[in-house]
C-alpha cells in the first residue's frame, strides 16, 4: 500500500466514525489521534484539511496526534464497528491489507466485531 493510500485510508476512517458515532462521544477524538499517529509512520504529508470539518466538530487539534490517547487496535475496533454498521466493508478489507496480523489477532471486522459495542 503506497503512503497516499494510507493518507487517503485514514481519511475514510476519520469520516466513518464521524458518521457513525454520536456528536458527544468523546472517544472519537482519541481514536482520530491514533489513527494520525499511525499515519505519521509514513512518509505522508499533512492531510488534516481533508476532514478540517470533522476535526473541529469533534474538538480535534492536529498538535494532540502525538499525546497518549487510544490504543490503535481501540480505534480499528471503532472504525471496524462504524464501517460494518454503515455497510463499508471495502474500508475494513483496507484496513486488513495494510495490518492483517493487527487486524486477524482482534478479528477487526470479523465475527468478533459483533461482539464490541460502543
């Protein structure tokens, strides 16, 4: 997967959970974080202003991608969920391509993805 597909595969992500998930669901902040700190792995250039909307709904700021927040496997749990409730299941089929052993290990998007509730 080239670091465009990342750039644009977070993206996807950062808007599913918006989605999906209520507007006061505070977890949504932490699991954005997680998801750029996992971006910032590539050689990826800066895409906040792709979701700039989403990011200041959810109360966002670009400098909290390096602070402690969520686990990624709590945020691919989170988009896991939001992409099979709004039926994007090529989003969680990306997200297997560039983690299958993350994503296998916690069954993201399996049959084990029933089970999670948020």
């Amino acid at each position: 997967m080239s670091d465009h597909e990342v750039e644009d595969l977070v993206e996807q992500s950062v808007r599913v959970l918006d989605a999906w998930y209520p507007p006061d669901e505070r977890r949504v902040r932490d699991w954005i974080g997680s998801l750029y700190r996992y971006q910032e792995r590539f050689d990826c250039s800066l895409t906040y202003g792709r979701v700039e909307d989403v990011l200041l709904r959810r109360g966002f700021a670009p400098e909290q991608s390096g602070q402690d927040g969520a686990p990624l496997v709590d945020a691919l749990r989170a988009v896991a969920v939001a992409a099979r409730e709004t039926g994007d299941r090529e989003l969680i089929a990306e997200w297997y391509d560039l983690e299958p052993e993350l994503c296998a290990l916690y069954d993201l998007g399996g049959d084990g993805a029933d089970d999670i509730t948020y």
